[in-house]
C-alpha cells in the first residue's frame, strides 16, 4: 500500500510541475497544437513516469538473479510486522476512501454516456451538412461527441448555424474526443488531485481556441463569429465528455483571436520542459521508498559454523510443480521473520528506512543456501535481513517430477520507520 502512496506522491509531483509551467510559460501561446500536445503527453508522462524507476530496478533483478518473488515482509521500530493479510489499517482506510472516488467518477462517466444515448435515441440522428445531427429541442449548449453534433435549435439563422456546424466539425475532425477519454480516464485514476481538474479545464479552453481557430480559416468573418460566440454565452453546460460551443471563458477566447500567431517560441518552450521531464526520471530512478539510494552489491553469507556454502552444480529452477514450504506455512514464516529481524539502530537514528531484496535457494534436502544480497538500503538492514534468513529451519523441499529439486526465492523486507497495530 505504501508503493500505492508513493506512486501517487511522484505522478502528483509531475502533474503539478509539468502544469505549473504550462500555466507560466504556455498558456497564452497562440499555437494551440503545441499546448494541446503539450497537455496530453504531460498527463500521461506524469501517470507513467513513476514506473520508470521500479522497471529499471526489476530489470537489475532479474539479470542478476531469476527467482519467485515472495509476498513482501515489513518491519517497524518496534519490531512489529505487517503483511499483506493484515486488516483494517490507516492504508486500507486511505484505500477505501481512494476506491470510492474511482467508483463515484466511474458512475458519473457511465451516467453522462448514457444521457447522451438516451438524447440521441429519443430525438433521433439524421445527417445534414455532410455530418450527424442530434437536434436536442432543449436549452442545452451546442456540443459534439464522437462524429455527432448535439443542436439546441434547428431555426436558428442559416450563416449562424453554418458557424456552429463548423466549429463542431473541427472538433471531430481533429479528434478532439480522444483526449476527454484520457482525461476523463485520468480523472477516474486520479481524482484527488486537484491538477487533473485544471488540466480538464484547460484542455478543454484549448480545444475550443482550436475550433475558433478552424471557424475562422474556412473563410469566416471574425466580428460575425464573436458576435455569434456572445449570443451563445448563456447556454446550459450538462456533460464532461463533450466539446460545447459555449464556455465560461468566452473573453479569453474573443482575445485569442485577436493575437498574432506565435509557433516558434511556443515550439521553443515546449521543448523546454524536456529537461524538467528527464529530471523526474533522474530523480525517481536514483531514490527508493523514502528517497533512500538503493546499493547493487551483491554480498554471500558465510554461516554461522564459518564454512562458506558451496553453490552444487545441480540446476536452480524459478517455478516447479510443488513449490517449496517454509514449516507451518506463509504465516508461520512472517511470525519468524518478525520475532527475529530487528530494526538496526543505526538506520533508526539516521531516519534510514526502504526495501531490502534477498535472493536465496532451498535446496533438495530443505535447507537455505545461496544468500545473496540483490538490492540494500545499508546502515544495518542489508545484514540483519541476511542473518535472519541464514537462520532459518529447514523448509519441506519443492519437487519437480517426483524428484526434490534446488529452488530459488526473492523475498522483499521492507524496513519503514511508520506505526503500526501489532498482529494479534
């Protein structure tokens, strides 16, 4: 759950950067492609980036070990354990409440879908000015959803209505519905994070400056247009998926048409926040957990009789038909693990905390062998996770065809200096 956090701390961090500087440095830009662009590749870069790190870290792993990766142990201070199958702790409030605002914004997509087919069903599709048309007969803003334009009135004067076909027609030529699915999805994802919303908002503002821009390129008059854009002000806004002819910032629009174009320092500044973009995967692949450096030694450790464990030339298998057992099962491993590793002094006064890797092998007669360290966090934790795992009983051996085999695990103990509740 923690990992859940953390992925939600660092994508938020991107979306709130990354829009940041759009609001500073591109958001009076006249070349709205670039924004548009701008906008989409920031929202998907900032939900994508925080895996960045975790697929450099498993591509380590696997290239340095290839093992069953086990359920993931924590320890606290206290020498508290928490496992998977703990219940009702402050993350599973946080998750549940985190759920319920996916459920609700999922509800609210599936609702606005179907008002929408309702409206078109009810009132009928017909084809008129070489594209589909709803006419609604209600006070609604004009809008377009997918290749259908959505009329509040079919008497409204011709030129008028021309205009408005026209500027719907960008939108759907331009396929200016793919980027509501994706922020709508990230909506869904994310809807906590006050950023989605101000880049629903402005991604929508873009898509109509884009519409405004391809009215006026067909040939149309600017002042007839702005005069049309006024009389539309007061229509009724009703669904999140759609481009509406009708916004709230309708004097933001009237003053982008009347601004010179400006590609290339929009180009230029785009191209800007590149290197802010490579900062975050820096950053993000250098830091683990609790922006603890992550150590690639790969450490072997000698048994407590002195006599280093001799690697046999038998074959290690990663998966085999009946897996190995710690005695008494998964629980009765936590309970071990929990009673024996103790938080290392030292990475509690250093505020030190983060995820240890540990590959081992259970062998054919159930004895640990090959304890290696894959991935470390230092002051104490790499060698105390070590130590209690050398100090394991024998586990019931894993069989392949009859025939007890040598079989290797990956076991991830998380050191976090959080509270938890004790196991009861």
């Amino acid at each position: 759950m923690s990992d859940l956090i953390l992925y939600f701390v660092r994508s938020g961090f991107s979306f709130a950067t990354l829009y940041i500087f759009y609001w500073v440095f591109m958001k009076k830009e006249t070349c709205f492609s670039c924004n548009r662009f701008y906008l989409i590749f920031s929202l998907l870069f900032s939900a994508l980036v925080p895996f960045i790190p975790n697929l450099i870290a498993a591509n380590n792993l696997i290239s340095l070990k290839y093992s069953v990766l086990l359920e993931p142990i924590t320890i606290f201070p206290e020498n508290q354990i928490l496992d998977g199958n703990q219940n009702y702790n402050v993350f599973q409030i946080f998750l549940w409440i985190y759920i319920s605002g996916v459920i609700i914004n999922i509800l609210r997509l599936f609702f606005q879908l179907s008002q929408l087919i309702l409206l078109a069903g009810k009132t009928g599709i017909h084809r008129e000015y070489g594209v589909k048309v709803v006419y609604t007969g209600k006070p609604y803003a004009n809008f377009s959803f997918f290749d259908i334009i959505f009329l509040n009135n079919p008497e409204k004067d011709k030129n008028q209505l021309l205009e408005i076909i026209t500027h719907e027609k960008v939108h759907i030529r331009q396929k200016h519905y793919i980027d509501l699915i994706i922020i709508e999805l990230m909506t869904i994802i994310f809807w906590f994070n006050p950023f989605i919303w101000f880049y629903k908002r402005s991604i929508k503002a873009v898509h109509e400056y884009l519409a405004d821009e391809g009215v006026l390129k067909n040939g149309y008059k600017k002042t007839d247009y702005q005069e049309l854009l006024l009389n539309q002000t007061f229509g009724i806004q009703i669904y999140a998926l759609t481009n509406n002819l009708n916004q709230s910032l309708i004097k933001r629009r009237l003053t982008m048409m009347s601004k010179s174009k400006t590609n290339k320092f929009a180009i230029l500044k785009m191209m800007a926040a590149i290197p802010l973009a490579m900062v975050f995967i820096i950053a993000f692949s250098f830091t683990v957990s609790n922006s603890v450096i992550a150590q690639d030694t790969v450490i072997t450790v000698v048994k407590s009789d002195s006599k280093v464990i001799k690697t046999e030339e038998a074959e290690i298998f990663a998966i085999v038909e009946q897996m190995p057992e710690f005695p008494g099962g998964q629980d009765a491993m936590i309970k071990f693990l929990g009673e024996n590793i103790k938080y290392p002094e030292e990475a509690r006064k250093q505020g030190i905390s983060g995820r240890v890797f540990v590959t081992f092998v259970v062998e054919a007669d159930g004895e640990i062998t090959n304890i290696e360290l894959l991935r470390g966090i230092g002051s104490g934790c790499d060698e105390e996770a070590m130590r209690v795992i050398s100090i394991m009983p024998k586990w019931k051996p894993g069989y392949q065809r009859g025939v007890p085999v040598r079989v290797r695990f990956n076991l991830p103990i998380k050191f976090t200096l959080g509270k938890s509740k004790s196991k009861s």
